[in-house]
C-alpha cells in the first residue's frame, strides 16, 4: 500500500494480531536480557503469594512484543520501504499485567501519517496490547515508526 493510501486511513482501526501466548520461558529469557529478576516474574512461588496469584510478564516485556504482533496482524504495510525506525512513543500507559501463560494480541488504530520531507513518512499509531479473556487491556501506547521510502 502507499504511504498516501496508508494515510486515506487516518482515524481507522487498520489491524489486529494473532494471539501470542506469554510463556513463563519467554518471561525468564527477558529477565536475563534486561538484568530484571524481580521475583514477581521469575520466583513462581514467591508470587503466588501476591495479589497477582503467580508470576506476570514485565511490563516492557509486554511492550517489546509490538514488532511480533505486528509482523504476525494484518495491519497495512507500506510498499517500498527502504528502511523503517522507531521514532518514539508519546504516551504509554501499563494498565493491566499479564499473568504468566495468558495470551496477548495488539489492535492498532491509525492516529497520524504525515510525510516530513519527501519520502520519508512519520506514522503515529495506537497500540493496545489485549489479554484474552480479559476487559482490561495490559498496554496502550502511541507509537511512532518512520519510514523511509
């Protein structure tokens, strides 16, 4: 699609992921990476004992899942992209955390593209992280990628 029919869609919900079990091993290996062992995502039985009920995914855990749920949903790509950045985030908000083994999803709403010099395009997005069976999500955010084209 073109950065110009991707922006016809400003203000649409233009995609929603698969559903993406977060495994207590996930939860382990993003504590390795990130130096982060709080015991209320690795120490199952610890955990047990707060009101979360057993170990929870880290919170920017959850949110480094955007790139997966992404390339896993069906929202627009743009044609001819030369190279795609995270530009930033304007807002983040971790509303509710996902228990160990629950499933997560991401719904994107388009809030802005707009084409800063030619060729490369600034897109805002929406992004909120869905717990299945759940009515609180765990995350919105608005993010912001860059492409170039």
């Amino acid at each position: 699609m073109s950065p110009q029919d991707v922006a016809a869609k400003v203000g649409e919900q233009v995609g929603t992921s698969e559903w993406v079990e977060m495994t207590q091993e996930r939860i382990n290996q993003f504590a390795d990476a990130t130096g982060d062992h709080q015991f209320i995502h690795i120490n199952e039985e610890a955990a047990k004992m707060t009101p979360f009920g057993g170990t929870i995914a880290h919170g920017f855990l959850t949110l480094s899942m955007i790139p997966y749920l992404t390339a896993n949903s069906d929202v627009p790509r743009v044609d001819g992209i030369k190279m795609a950045v995270n530009y930033g985030g304007n807002k983040t908000r971790f509303i509710n955390p996902v228990r160990s083994g629950k499933k997560i999803r991401g719904r994107w709403k388009l809030l802005e593209m707009i084409e800063k010099r030619p060729g490369q395009w600034q897109q805002t997005m929406e992004i909120t992280i869905e717990i299945e069976g759940e009515d609180k999500p765990a995350l919105i955010c608005e993010w912001m990628t860059m492409y170039f084209v």
